[in-house]
C-alpha cells in the first residue's frame, strides 16, 4: 500500500468528522467554480412563471420573479464562498501582521492598539457589519469591506497574544542575545510560528463570515437583492411562505450544509494545526 | 494552594489591594472604550458618498433645484454639517450625556423616546433568551458530562453542533413556517406590553427566544460538558467519591459549581452575538423592538437614531462584560492576583 493511501486512511480513522466536513466543502467549491457551466440557468434570468413548484424540468421550483432556485443555490455558493474567502484571507492577513508587529514592538504602540480594538469590538459584530452597509451603501464588495473590518480586530487579538508569548521563549532571548536583529526575529522566529493560529484562525472563521453575509442580506442591507445571496434569497422566501415553502427550504438548506461542513472541517484542522490543542476533552 | 500554609495577613492586604487596583482598572477603561466606539460610529456615519442633508431633500422629491439648494443648505446648518467633524461629535456627545440624541427623521420624534420605547422590549427578549438556553443547555451538558461516550452524551453533542450550524434566521424562519403551516398557528404581531398583557406578550416573545436560545445553548452545553469532564478528574471530586458521598452530591454540589465559572464569562462573551441576534428575531416576529428600528433606521439613513441605538448597544455590551469581569473575579478568588 502507498504512503499516501495510508496517511488518508490514519487521518480517515482520527479525523472521521473532519473527513466528511471535508467532502462537502470539496462538493460545495465545485459548484461554486462550475456554477456558469453546471447551472441550467442565469442568477439574474427569468425563466418561467413565477412560483412553479420544485419538478422535473426545475428541481427546486421557481421564485417570485420566475428564476430557477436551483441555478442561484449553485450561485449562491458562488457568492458565499467568494465573500468568505476573501473577506477572511483580507482581514485575518492584515490583523496577524498587526497583532505580531505591535504585540513584539510593545509599548504605546501595543497599549494603544489594544485600545482600538476594544472600541470596535465593544460593537456586536452584526451591528457595527449593519452600520458600515449604512455609510457605505449595499454591494458586494462593501459587504466584503464590512467583514474585514470585523474580523481584523479579534485576529489581531489573538495572534498577539500568541505571538507575546513566543517573543517571551527562551529560543527568542537566544537569538537576541546573539545579536539578531528586530525585523530577523519577528521574521525567522515570531512569523512562522504563529503560522498554526493563522491557519486555524483562516478556517475558522470562513462559515463565521458567510452567517455574517447571508444575515445582512436576510436583513435587506447585505448584497443587492437581485444577487443570488441565500440570505437575500431565505428574505423573499419568508415574504410568500404560505404558498411557496420551497423558496426558504433550498437556501436554507443550503447554508446549514455549507456551514456545518465547514465548522467540522474548521474543527479538525483545529486539532492538527495546534497541537497545544490536541486530545482536548471537548 | 491547597497545602500550602495560610496565607499571611500582608499578603491578604496586597491580595485585597491587588482587587482593587483590578477594578478600578476595569472601571477606568470602560469610559474611554464607550467614547471610542462612538466616536467611531460617528465618524463611519460621516463618511457617507454625498451627505445626509442631499439624500433627505432628494428624499422628498421636490422639483425646484433653487428651492432645493436652500433646503439642503438650511438642513446643514441644522444639524451642524458645516461644522468639523471632531466639533459636531463634542456636540452631540455633550447632548447625548443630556440624554438628548436629537429628533430621528424617519419617526419625527425625538430619537430618546424610541430608545425608552423600544429598549425594555429588547431586553426582555435578550433576558429570556439567554434564560431558556441555559435553562436546558447546562442539564444537557451535565448529563452528556457524566455519561460520557454513550449514545446520550452523543445525542447531546449532535444537537449542539447542529445547533451551531444552524444560521438563527433559517432558525427563526423555520419555526414560523412550523407555526403556520403545520400547527396553523399564528403568532400575535401586534406587541402588547408585557406590563399590560403579559400572556399575549409572552406568547409573541417566546418563538424568537427559542429560535436563538437553540443557538446560544450550543456552545453552553459543549463548555459546560467539557468542563465537568475536567472537574470530574480533580483530586477533590475523586476524595468526595472516596469518602462515600452519593454521586448526585458529587456532581451537584462539587463538580458543577466550579463548572460553571467558564459559563460566567460565556455570557459576556456572547453578549454582542446574542444582541445582533436579536436585531434578526425582531426583524423575522416583528417585534417593535430596538433591532428594528436600527434596521428600519439603516435603511431610512435616518442617522441620528442609527447613532443613538449603536451607542446604546456598546453601552449595554460593555457593562455586560464589566460585571461579568468583576463577577468572575468575586467568584474565582484565584484570578484575583492574576
């Protein structure tokens, strides 16, 4: 037997959950890469009349402007996974760097940063994300905008705390008593250790985002309604629910899916990425 | 600790005084962290592509630009836009000491009476909220706890993960769709006072508190399972085993007691998760509450009343998280010198 069929089945019998968190993530980036290609239909077409039940020419029916459910579900993930992704990869980058820069630099600059970041994190998340669509208006990429400016902060937070401690390790004090300099260690030494928080702070926070965005979109503030968002899509589902259950079920569903997979996946790369963490009882 | 010698008085007096130094810091934080975040909203407020004073006259739809002009220009002076930012924010820091937050243009009243109006309701929906998760979270993870690696323990660990992958207003929108249709029972979307008619206030409040409550109870349940799995494997709970306590006595009296410290800070944690939720349940029940009119507020650009309910918000968050602080620290002798 290879190495590598090996390897898969060890993490297979460690990480069954994870695994199988996995495979849907797997299932859910390939439709949102081969969206234009495997979707029958356009996001934005009307196709047919308006609330066709699900059926066998459209498997999750139709909505109240006549689009194919099933086309903007597969859309949707499409939109998600792109605001998730590049909100989380903007904001956790930005807030590592911060949090290791003044978390090893110390002083004024580490005091008052911390204080900035209480300020913004004394706002619930949702709240200041509904504030920020009210200054800058609803799009896409201000709902992008809003997500990095929320997670920025609790990044920083955390990999400062881990980088503080590394700066206090004896291998650090080594290599500053033999003379290396400031920018040597934070980049030999601080920077690739706090690459497993990173990591973890990446995964985790990806199906966090995407509540985030499908919730300002629920509440009519998140991307323009004519997006296939599943929050926007869940908005106009509520709005004919008597007649037209599929229109909240399909996205729903969805984004259930979407982000139970991902908090497995999250949970397992948790576990191997930190090992302080590993074997927990939790 | 435990077998070390009793503590000497000088150490107390330094441990009394190490409380104090902690609260007071505690304290002497709290007043800057308020003025940063609202300073901040102001200033996010005021970075808006045109300005409000345009968005308002264009609002109303008038045809004569002149006219126009002077309505914008007289607005501007009103509200105090030809001033510096930095001026504006003093002045309406001064008013909102006074408890005046001007007058909201999508209601036409003052800004203050919606805040009396609508915070009790907010806060009783948060209040109960948080009361029935605990109300099964905490058994929930007990029992998972004690008989852990069964089938029960599963169960319980199943149900708390999906109830974290379960986005609350999927939630929310699936327990009225139940209600409707299946039960085809409607809840009452008028509000009544809870002060005046408590059933049918009750019966509206109930659905958006167990919606988030399923949420909210999660991650309680799985901090309360993991903490009595740590607590059970003390010395201490293995010599009240050993001296021939039952175990009801055990876990009841000592084991979940210092279980529950974590769940303590949980709450401050989540303050701010549980108070954007509760912006999403009013929305779903149509609870008049302030979740609504922030989001009503956002979509009129009704500034002023967007401003005032954020700066409310940050005010109740971080005096959650100061008496959660200051809680643990009385109840946790331990985190007191740390």
């Amino acid at each position: 037997m290879s190495a590598v069929a090996a390897q898969t089945r060890r993490l297979l019998a460690r990480q069954p959950l994870g695994v199988a968190g996995a495979a849907v993530v797997l299932v859910l980036v390939a439709t949102a890469l081969l969206a234009p290609v495997l979707a029958p239909h356009g996001p934005k077409e009307a196709v047919f009349g308006q609330f066709v039940p699900p059926g066998r020419e459209f498997p999750m029916g139709t909505d109240n402007l006549g689009r194919d459910v099933l086309s903007r579900v597969m859309w949707g993930a499409r939109l998600s996974l792109y605001v998730g992704l590049v909100s989380v990869l903007v904001g956790v980058t930005i807030g590592s760097l911060w949090g290791i820069f003044t978390g090893y630099l110390g002083g004024i600059a580490d005091v008052s940063s911390q204080r900035v970041i209480d300020c913004v994190m004394a706002l619930p998340p949702i709240v200041l994300a509904l504030s920020l669509m009210a200054a800058v208006g609803q799009s896409v990429n201000n709902v992008i905008l809003a997500l990095t400016i929320l997670l920025t902060p609790t990044a920083a937070r955390t990999v400062r705390s881990v980088a503080l401690g590394i700066a206090a390790s004896p291998y650090v004090e080594a290599a500053r008593a033999a003379g290396t300099s400031h920018v040597r260690i934070v980049l030999r030494h601080i920077l690739p250790n706090c690459l497993a928080t990173y990591i973890v702070l990446v995964t985790t926070n990806i199906s966090y985002a995407i509540v985030v965005e499908a919730s300002l979109s629920f509440l009519g503030v998140g991307a323009p309604p004519d997006e296939p968002s599943w929050g926007g899509m869940l908005t106009a589902g509520t709005q004919a629910m008597e007649t037209a259950p599929w229109l909240i079920f399909f996205p729903g569903v969805a984004i259930s899916l979407a982000v139970f997979a991902l908090n497995l996946l999250g949970d397992a790369i948790r576990d191997i990425a930190d090992p302080r963490l590993r074997g927990g009882l939790g | 600790m435990q077998h070390g010698p009793r503590v000497q008085p000088g150490a107390a007096r330094l441990q009394s005084c190490a409380v104090q130094v902690y609260v007071v810091h505690r304290l002497l934080l709290f007043v800057p962290t308020l003025l940063g975040a609202s300073l901040l909203i102001f200033v996010l407020m005021r970075l808006v592509p045109g300005d409000i004073a345009q968005i308002l006259v264009y609002q109303t739809g008038s045809e004569q630009s002149s006219v126009q002009e002077k309505q914008i220009k007289q607005i501007r002076t009103e509200l105090g836009l030809d001033k510096p930012v930095l001026v504006q924010y003093v002045t309406w820091l001064g008013n909102a000491v006074r408890l005046d937050f001007g007058e909201s243009y999508s209601q036409r009243r003052p800004v203050r009476d919606i805040l009396l109006e609508r915070f009790p309701r907010s806060m009783e929906l948060a209040v109960l909220t948080m009361g029935l998760a605990m109300l099964w979270a905490i058994p929930l993870g007990v029992i998972s706890a004690v008989r852990q690696n069964t089938w029960l323990d599963y169960g319980v660990r199943v149900l708390s993960i999906s109830g974290l992958s379960l986005p609350i207003f999927f939630t929310g929108v699936l327990i009225l769709y139940l209600l409707v249709r299946v039960f085809r029972y409607l809840p009452p979307l008028e509000y009544s006072a809870l002060t005046e008619n408590p059933v049918e206030n009750l019966k509206q409040m109930i659905w958006p508190a167990l919606a988030q409550a399923y949420y909210i109870s999660a991650p309680i349940m799985r901090l309360t399972r993991s903490q009595m799995l740590e607590v059970v494997r003390q010395d201490y709970v293995r010599t009240a085993f050993a001296k021939g306590l039952s175990d009801r006595a055990v876990i009841y009296r000592h084991a979940l007691r210092n279980s529950l410290l974590p769940v303590v800070t949980f709450i401050g944690w989540w303050g701010g998760r549980l108070l954007g939720g509760i912006v999403i349940m009013e929305i779903i029940f149509a609870v008049p509450g302030m979740g609504t009119a922030l989001v009503q507020a956002v979509s009129y650009r009704d500034y002023p009343t967007v401003q005032a309910i954020v700066f409310v918000m940050a005010l109740i968050f971080l005096a959650v998280n100061l008496i959660v602080d200051l809680l643990y620290g009385w109840l946790d002798p331990r985190i007191r010198l740390a």
